[in-house]
C-alpha cells in the first residue's frame, strides 16, 4: 500500500482508496482510460447476466412447462415454441458479447502500444 496523487484534485489517497477522502472521487487511484475500461466491463457483465437470464431462463422454462406434464412429448414441442426464442437470444447476446468485448480488448492493447 502507497499513497498516491488523486487523479481528479491531485489530493494524497492510498493506492488501493475505493474514494478519495479530499473529493469523494471514486477510484481515485484510475486514470480516464482504466475507468473507462471498468466501465465497459460493469457494462458487459450487467449484459452478460440479462443474457444468462434469457438463456437459463428459457431453460427453466421447458423444465417447468414439461415437469408436469402427462404427455412429456406435445408439452416439451409446445413450451419450445416460445422458450427457444429465449434460449436463442439469450445464446446469441451472449455470443455478440464475447465478440465486442474481444473487439474492443484488441483495440485497448493496440492504443496501448502505441502510448
Ligand atoms: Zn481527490
């Protein structure tokens, strides 16, 4: 643990300050570029959650619409009707995630070599 220079009003904070106590500033310790970069990652895990929702979503869905069911067969082709649009959004969102996330660590580590 060091103290360092509060980004925002260049106050003494510790290193590992959640705040600074001079300004309040949050994370006071990150430059713009490493807050942006935490904002994109709160940003994409919020995202991956609503994703995981649909898809498990959609998973829970057959289970519960089949579990029940004396004709396991016509319940499970009825409940995949519309809990697949789940799982299929859900797959996919998660899926586009992955790929912008990649995108943009690959454009964060080519800014950084040419600082
Ligand atoms: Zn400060």
């Amino acid at each position: 643990m060091s103290l360092i220079a509060c980004n925002e009003c260049q106050g003494k904070v510790s290193d590992s300050a959640l705040a600074c106590p001079h300004c309040g500033c949050p994370l006071p310790n990150l430059n713009e570029e490493d807050k942006n970069e935490l904002k994109e990652k709160i940003e994409l895990s919020k995202y991956r959650t609503l994703c995981g929702f649909f898809f498990f979503g959609g998973i829970a869905w057959i289970y519960f619409g089949t579990v029940d069911a004396i004709d396991k067969d016509a319940a499970l082709s009825e409940v995949w009707q519309s809990a697949r649009w789940f799982i299929g959004i859900g797959f996919f969102g998660y899926l586009v995630g992955e790929f912008i996330n990649g995108i943009d660590d690959m454009k964060r580590k080519r800014k950084r070599k040419t600082h």
